[in-house]
C-alpha cells in the first residue's frame, strides 16, 4: 500500500487494509478516499499493533488518515480495546477521535493486576503515541471496587493512571467521593486529590483540598483545609490521618478536635482520636476549651487525655497542668475531671486563685452543678490556706487556715467559705474611711467567712474562739504570718494565655510536606521500582521513607 518514494520509516506508519469489501469511490464528497463497506464481515485495517473493524471505512491513503462508521471495534495488545459509533484516526499522529457511545476497556491482562477498566463516555481522543485517552465532555469509568464519573478525564495506559477535573465523582457500596480534581489508580486503587474534595463514609465524612485516600482499605490523609466528622467529634488539623480498620485518627499542626455533643474544643500541634475507645489524646501545646456558664474554662497539660462516652466524659490534664477562667485559675501536677459527677480534682501540690484568694492544701476538688452546669461547690482537703492581699495597704495579707476548707459557689462566685478544724486566722480590720481599727489574730474550731466582691466581708467564729484584735504598732511583722504561709502571687494565671509556658510557646511545627508539589510518587516509582530515592520515596507528611506506595502518617 505504500508508494515507492516513502522511506522504511514512513512503511511503518502507514495504515494497512486487512480486509476491505465492497470497495468504491465518491470525489464530489470524499476527493482523494477509498470506500469500503462490509460484506459477510466487517472491514479491517490495521496500524503498529493496533486493529481496527467497522461496517464503512472512507480510507485517505495518500494523508494516511481513516474514518470509520458503524460498530467500531477497535484493539492494542491484548488488554486494550475500544468500540464506539464513529472514529478518525491519524495513522502519522497515531491520534484517533471516537465518538457516539464510546466504550474503551482495559483489562489490566498486560502491565496491570488483571482487574479490568471500562471507560464510557459520548467522545474520547486517543493519543496511541503517548499512550493516554481523554475526554471532555463527562465520562463514567467502571473497575472493580468503584464507579468513577467526571466532566473531564485523563487516562494513561501506563501506569493505568486517570486524572480526573470537575465534578469528579467516585461511587462504592462503602462510600461516596466528590472532588474538584483528583488523580486514581486502576491498579492500587489509591486517589490524590488536588482540589475541594468530599469523602462520606458510613460512620465518618472526610474533607479536604489536598490529600490521599485508599479505597480499597478506606484510609488517607489530608494536607490542606482537612475536616474529618467522626464519631461525635470533628477533626481539624494541617495534616489530618484517618483508618477505618482501626477506627483511628491523628491530626498534626494547628489542631482543633470539637465535641458536637457537649461543645467542648481541644487544641494542640498533635493530636490522636480512638473510635472504639471513644477518645482524644493530645499534646504539644494542647489545651482543652469548654463553657461554663457564658464563661470558657480553658484547661492545660503537657498532654491531655479525653475519655469516655459523651455523657460520661472523663478529661486528664498530664504534667505542669494549668486552667484559667476569669474569676478562676489554678494549677497543679495533674487535673482529673469527671463530666458525670462534675468533680474537678486537683493532684499533687495544687494552687487555685478566686480572682485575688489564694488557696492551697493537700487536695482540691471543685465540684459543678451538673443541671445548671454552674460551678457549686469548692473542697480543700489536708493542710487548707487561704490567702489575700490587703487591698487597702497593699503590704499585709489576710489569711485563714484549717484542716479542711469547704467553699460554696453562687451564680459562680465563691461567695461562703468553711475552714474547719484548728482553723486559725490573722485579718486586717478596717472602719467606713478605710482606717486600720487593728489586726484580728484569732484560733478556733471553725471559720466561716463570708465573700462580696471577691474579698472578705464577714467573718464568724466558731466554738471558744481565742483571739484578739491587736493595734498594728503592737503586733511585730513576725507575728503577722501564720505558719506555712507561702506567697505565690507572681505565679497567678492572670489570662488564657498564662496556661503556656516559654517550651509551649516556643514549640516548632513540623514540616508538613506534599502541600505546595505533587503527592504523587507511585508514577515515578513505577517507572524504577528498584531504585530507591529518599526524596521520590518518602511521604509527603512526615518524610517516612518508603519503597512501594504512599506510607501513610504516622504519629512522630
């Protein structure tokens, strides 16, 4: 079929008739083309290892160029094959146009796992030299494990890799995805995705505008505004991590993990939330936000630990625990609260602040009304201490001590407080014009005092008082503390940021890779499976090396 003056290189191009019938020519409409139409069989052409069948064949021999028409089948290899309504196909290009119900199929028999692919779609391009088939017009893919739609796609035969933009919809029994652009394997089944994307699961909903996703073991990560809704919480993070097999999630930089049942945010540069075991662990600079009463609780430790079913949460506040609300802070080694009970425990060497009292013991525990959610009640137990600076002189302090120290809240103001047992007290008295009457320094079995404004307005003693009020030029400056007084008002959590220390503040993020590149490697890797590259092969998280496909993050 080729001319004596064609070179060998322009044999192998040229597209050869295998089986042509009923052969004729129309120069008004078709100048220059042989006709070819179907007898007992179709007509057959063939081209560099493809083969073409149809009922009419109008043939350019001299452009080397084909249009097909009717029941077009068209086969590469042994695994590719493409049937349509219509087709052109440039045998100098190896470019070829179908259209009109166009199905390409590829059966993975070749370089792929033997899967299978279907491709459809109304008009499809198939660039035979570099291997790659797309459309623009919407197309459905079918595989194995999922149905895929889109308004524009991409397909490469090598690695059996679709690039899919605009309305870019995956559908399997387990979950639904949908995405602005998003890159799927046929054979790994692993999606990337580079655009506004949407993951439903059954018992979780994913979004992200960058990130990974296997459907086959529904697990992935998201680099870029990721959100997970899971199981009553809602994960926020740089880099979120997600498995459904383990009911597991983990989140780094810049994380907030709510609770959409008790409305309670935790915080913190690392975070990792159990399903199963219906809980939160954080750190690095973790901090946990509830309300109370029109007032945020703010609640930190070098790690928190958030357990328990959502009426029935239980909260631990680990090493160098701090927690401030405005008219209460304290800290301590360690915090216990109890969402049932509504009992806050204070462990190890506590200090709590009510605006200006100081107050410290063995144990503290501040107990909440769990109907009103206000706060109720306040116990100091072993070696209790209140103390406060005299606002008026501003150099003495009022102090009382006890056993034991019971406080009672009203609309969330320590308004009463119980010193029971030994209890002794050294205040400073004053009249209407704010002169000092004298110092009381009293011991009895009982104390209560009496709050307004957050100072002390009354005191009452009980059962065989001994004391006196003595004039301040007869009571010596070493008289005027009582033992074990200890001043700690430089330590005093004054906002919500005091909670932090300077290795809080000072903590540096990690390097959250994949954000501004591609996270795609299983093509390069496809290309030199051996060849192991500590750049190519490396996670887009957390830099993992690894050898064949994306490693997921882990925790650091």
């Amino acid at each position: 079929m080729a001319s004596a003056q064609e070179t060998p290189e322009e044999e192998v191009k040229q597209i050869n008739i295998v089986y042509g019938a009923n052969f004729t020519k129309d120069e008004e409409q078709f100048p220059g083309a042989s006709i070819f139409s179907k007898d007992e069989r179709q007509v057959q052409f063939e081209h560099q290892g493809a083969d073409l069948w149809c009922d009419i064949a109008i043939f350019y021999q001299k452009e080397n160029k084909l249009r097909a028409i009717g029941n077009i089948r068209m086969k590469q290899g042994d695994s590719i094959q493409m049937t349509s309504g219509k087709i052109n196909y440039d045998g100098n290009t190896r470019l070829a146009k179908a259209w009109e119900k166009v199905v390409l199929k590829n059966t993975g028999s070749g370089t792929g796992t033997g899967t299978g692919m279907t491709l459809m779609t109304d008009t499809l391009y198939f660039d035979r030299e570099k291997q790659e088939s797309y459309y623009t017009s919407s197309g459905t893919i079918i595989d194995s494990a999922n149905t895929l739609t889109s308004e524009i796609g991409r397909y490469f035969m090598v690695p059996e890799k679709f690039q899919f933009v605009d309305n870019v919809h995956i559908l399997n029994p387990d979950y639904t995805i949908d995405s602005k652009q998003l890159d799927y394997y046929q054979n790994s089944k692993n999606a990337y995705m580079y655009g506004p994307s949407t993951i439903t699961g059954e018992t979780y909903k994913i979004y992200c505008e960058r990130g990974f996703y296997d459907t086959k073991i529904e697990s992935g990560y998201g680099i870029k505004n990721t959100r997970i809704d899971y199981n009553n919480r809602i994960i926020e993070g740089d880099s979120v991590y997600f498995d459904k097999a383990t009911e597991f999630a983990s989140a780094t930089n810049n994380i907030v993990v709510t609770d959409t049942v008790n409305n309670g945010v935790i915080r913190a540069h690392y975070a990792e939330v159990f399903k199963a075991k219906d809980s939160v662990f954080a750190t690095k600079r973790a901090v946990s936000i509830s309300l109370v009463e029109q007032d945020s609780l703010y609640m930190h430790g070098d790690t928190l630990l958030l357990t328990g079913k959502p009426d029935h949460r239980i909260l631990r506040a680990f090493r160098n625990a701090k927690f401030y609300k405005t008219d209460l802070s304290g800290k301590c080694d360690s915090i216990h609260f109890d969402q049932s009970s509504g009992i806050t425990q204070l462990i190890r060497e506590p200090i709590l602040w009510n605006v200006d009292n100081q107050m410290t013991g063995d144990s503290i525990y501040i107990i909440s009304d769990m109907e009103t959610e206000k706060l109720d009640s306040l116990k100091v137990i072993n070696n209790a201490f209140i103390i406060s600076l005299d606002s008026i002189s501003m150099k003495g302090y009022n102090q009382a001590k006890g056993k034991d120290l019971f406080g009672k809240f009203i609309d969330n103001s320590l308004k009463i407080v119980d010193l029971v047992k030994n209890t002794e007290v050294i205040y400073y008295m004053y009249n209407d014009d704010d002169e000092l009457i004298g110092i009381n320094k009293t011991i009895c079995s009982e104390i209560r005092l009496l709050l307004a404004k957050n100072e002390i307005e009354d005191i009452t003693f009980f059962t065989n008082p001994d004391g006196d009020i003595f004039p301040e030029k007869d009571l010596p400056e070493s008289s005027r503390k009582l033992k074990g007084f200890i001043w700690r008002g430089d330590e005093r959590i004054l906002s919500k940021d005091d909670i932090f220390d300077e290795d809080d503040n000072n903590i540096e993020l990690v390097k959250i890779k994949g954000v501004n590149n591609r996270l795609d490697l299983e093509e390069e890797q496809e290309k030199d499976e051996n060849e192991e590259d500590p750049i190519q092969n490396s996670n887009p998280i957390n830099g993992l090396t690894q050898k064949k496909g994306p490693t997921l993050p882990k925790k650091e």
